[in-house]
C-alpha cells in the first residue's frame, strides 16, 4: 500500500506523523504545500491527482484544508480516505476540485468535537447538501482541531484494515 499524507493550512508534513503512516501503509508521499501560493493552489488538484496516478496511490489522508482535498481526491479515484476535520469551503474556492458523487471508496472523516476552526457543522451540511451524507463513515473525537499522534494512528490502523477486509472479500 501506498498512501498521500496532506497537511493543513499554515502546517507541514511533520515527520513523527509521516513515520508513524509509514509503518501503517509502507510507502508514504508528503509534500510540504503552500496554501497561500495561488499559482499552485490553483493547480493543485490536478497535480496530486497526478501523483495519485503515477504512484500508485491506494489511500489519501488529510487534515483540514488537506483534509477536504484528500476527500475530492478519494472521490475522483475511488480510493480509500482518511479525512481530519475537513475544511469544506473554508478560505479558498479556486482549487478545481471536482467532486464525483458516483464513488464506492471507503471514506472515514473524523471530527473534534471542540474544533473551533471549523465547526464539524459544515461537514455534515457539505455532505448533505451534495447527496452523499449516507455514503461516508464519521467517527467524533473529543478533540479540538489539532490532531494528535494516537488519534491519527488510531484511525489510520482502522482504515487500513477497513481496506484488508475488502481485499480479503474481493479474493474469495
């Protein structure tokens, strides 16, 4: 397995994190993104959805506005996700995403309770008002918006054996 960690907004890929998803999924690209450069924000869609094709990427993890392009990307390639308190329509909107409602990739989004950079609100009303509430699963954590290293092995551990199953299904 391979997977593509995307950071947040005015962070980095840290490496204790990038450590701990390399001995979950194996192989594991992080680049360092600068939300604030427009040129590339602009482009960025395309170009780690290249990267997920060239790659061969099987699972995509994000946080915050990391968290919401590695939802859009989970959908445009049906593979499984990992998505921490995604930024759904927060600061920026010239991303080019394109949303494909039609996927059956699993996808898990985790929400702190307490965020209070973005309201756990949105998520659900982004999901509901796109029709696609029932085809995610959610899981709450009584966080804020920070993500820490046991939550993220937590959940990483579970869609990685979200996804074992399915393989071990498909084989039979």
């Amino acid at each position: 397995m391979k997977a593509l960690y995307i950071h947040g907004f005015q962070s980095s890929p840290l490496p204790v994190k990038v450590a701990a998803l390399e001995e979950i999924f194996g192989e594991v690209i992080a680049p360092h993104i600068d939300w604030e450069d427009d040129t590339r924000r602009q482009g960025l869609f395309q170009e780690l959805n290249e990267v997920i094709k060239s790659e061969g990427i099987t699972h995509v993890i994000g946080s915050s506005m990391g968290g919401q392009m590695a939802f859009y990307l989970a959908t445009r390639n049906n593979i499984d996700a990992l998505c921490f308190n995604p930024a759904f329509g927060v600061r920026y909107d010239d991303f080019g995403y394109e949303l494909n409602k039609d996927f059956d990739s699993n996808i898990l989004i985790v929400l702190g309770k307490n965020d209070d950079v973005v309201d756990p609100e949105r998520s659900y009303e982004f999901l509901r008002s796109n029709g696609i509430y029932n085809k995610v699963e959610f899981a709450v954590e009584n966080m804020g918006h920070q993500i820490s290293l046991p939550v993220l092995i937590k959940h990483a551990i579970f869609t990685r054996k979200w996804t074992d199953v399915e393989q071990k299904n498909k084989n039979v």
